[in-house]
C-alpha cells in the first residue's frame, strides 16, 4: 500500500488560521494519475462569483499550506468543487492528491479572479478558451444561468494533451443538456469543443492554431472571431495564454479587469516557477 505523505486529518484537532475555514471533504473522484476532483463542504458566508479563485490547502506541520484554486462549482451550489492537477513533487498537491473523504481542507474565505461576467463589456457569443486544469473557472461559469442571459451562444473550447484528461466531459455532454434547470439554456446555447494535441481525437491541434485557421469557428458553427461581437475568457498555461492574448489583439480584442470591462479577459491557470 502507497505510504501516506505527513498531513494532520479530521483526527487531528485543528483550528482555521485567520482567513480560511476548515471544510470536510465529501467526494473525490480521480481522473488519472496527474488530474483529480474533490468536493467539500462550504461556509454559509462564503460568497463567490462563478469564474473566481480562491486559496486552499491543507495544515501541514501546524501550518497552513496553500495555493490558488478556481471553484468548478457554480456559485449557487451548497458544496464547493475543485479540479487539480497532481504534481509530484509539488508541495501541496504531493499531499492533497491523497485526501480522503472525511477528512479536512483550508478554503480562504476571499474568493477574487478576472473571469467575471462583469469584466466583459455586453457582446452575442463568448468564447471560453481552456487547457488543462483552466477548465476549472468555465465549469463553474457554465453552469451560471447569468451567462446564457448574456449570451447567445457559449463556445467552451477545452484543449488537453491525452483524451482521459478531458475532465467533465460526460458531464457537459450528458448531464447538463438534461440537468432541470439548466438543461434548456446549456441544450440551446453551449457548444462543446474538446480537443487532443498527443493523442488520436476527432479534434486534434491547438486552440490558437485552429483560431487562427477559422477551424474552431467551423466547429462551432458560428461567425469568425470579433471583437464587435465575440467576447473572450482564457485560462490556460502561460504560454496558451500569451498565444490567444496575442491573436486576440492582433483582431482588436481589448483585455478588460476589475476595474474596466473589455472584450476579453485572462487568467493563469497555474504559475510556471
Ligand atoms: C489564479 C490561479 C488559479 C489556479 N487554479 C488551479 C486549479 O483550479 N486547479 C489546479 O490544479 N491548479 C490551479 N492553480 C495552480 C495551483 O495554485 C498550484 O500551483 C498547484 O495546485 C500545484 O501546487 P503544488 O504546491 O503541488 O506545486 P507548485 O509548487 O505550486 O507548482 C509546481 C509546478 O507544477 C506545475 N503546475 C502547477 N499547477 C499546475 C496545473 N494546474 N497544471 C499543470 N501544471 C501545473 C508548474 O510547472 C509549477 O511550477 C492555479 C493557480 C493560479 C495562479
């Protein structure tokens, strides 16, 4: 049996340090051996927006250890959900990828993030440009009546190397478009574009060069790109990033914030030391 890494569980006697709450966990489920999910119970006072991050983590050696996770759950469920990758010599994740249900995580109780419906000036469709874990915010952001209020159409465009890392995806394709309260809006609104770079796929390449291509509009269905009428959200790695913000702008995209919306906005899915 695998040894279990040094973290304090719901044995322990542990109080929050300032700033978080300890939540229980209540489901985890393991995608592969770099990716998995888990759900928590979560603090009647947290408030969040669907598309925001907040600190969680684990107290390890009395200490809190944490890193910036987005929430995969809507902000309208009861319990919180995360997506995580498994890096294995990563400080947190080396620990948290062995988290059982009953035991116990950090939730930082100020959620913040760019990837707010807010930040985006009104436009007719938005693309949620994703690879990896950068799914996350989207998860949550899909299942936000808010956004099919917005939009006309929601263009989630979700790029992994292998095909077991497109997470969720039974989930979009199957439960949402039947789910009761979502299921008219996501059925009538939200087009699915998974991909695979490393392995064979119906849809093979990454999202920029099909961008740029005007394959992905194809696969979607809808007009080529513009800022005129499109809006953006991208999470993904630093350079996925750096590529869709450069083609973005090379089009007339304005990156928008907290403090003035625009016609695309970004976040990293991780940092890269
Ligand atoms: C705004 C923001 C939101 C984030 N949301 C999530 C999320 O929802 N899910 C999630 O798994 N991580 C997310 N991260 C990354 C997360 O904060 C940690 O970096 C990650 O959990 C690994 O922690 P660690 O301590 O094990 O290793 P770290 O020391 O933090 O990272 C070690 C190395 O692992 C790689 N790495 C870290 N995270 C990822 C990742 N997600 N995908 C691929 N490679 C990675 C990088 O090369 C990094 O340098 C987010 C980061 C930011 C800045």
């Amino acid at each position: 049996m695998q040894e279990r890494p040094m973290t304090e569980t719901a044995d322990a006697v542990l109080t929050a340090p300032k700033g978080y709450t300890l939540e229980e966990v209540t489901w985890v489920h393991h995608w592969t051996d770099r990716l998995f999910s888990f759900r928590c119970t979560r603090a009647p006072a947290l408030r969040f927006t669907s598309g925001q991050f907040t600190m969680i983590g684990l107290m390890v050696e009395g200490k809190p250890l944490t890193r910036a996770y987005s929430m995969v759950s809507p902000a309208w469920e009861e319990h919180l959900e995360f997506l995580s990758i498994k890096v294995p010599d990563g400080p947190l994740t080396s620990r948290l990828q062995h988290i059982r249900v009953g035991e116990r995580v950090l939730i930082g109780q100020k959620p913040v993030g760019t990837l707010v419906p807010e930040n985006l000036l009104p436009g007719r469709n938005l693309w949620l440009l994703a690879t990896g874990t950068g799914l996350a915010p989207f998860m949550s952001l899909i299942r936000d009546p808010e956004i099919y209020d917005r939009y006309e159409r929601v263009v989630l465009a979700h790029t992994v190397r292998q095909v077991a890392e497109l997470a969720y995806r039974e989930l979009i394709t199957q439960e949402l478009p039947r789910h009761e309260l979502l299921g008219e809006m996501v059925a009538q609104k939200l087009i699915y574009l998974p991909a695979v770079t490393r392995e064979p796929f119906p849809v093979q390449g990454r999202i920029t060069t099909r961008l740029e291509q005007g394959l992905a509009e194809r696969e979607a269905g809808v007009a080529p790109l513009s800022p005129e009428h499109d809006r953006a959200m991208i999470c993904g790695s630093e350079a996925m990033n750096a590529d869709c913000k450069a083609l973005l702008e090379a089009r007339g995209f304005v990156e928008g914030s907290n403090s003035a919306p625009g016609t695309y906005v970004l976040e990293k899915a991780f940092v890269t030391k």
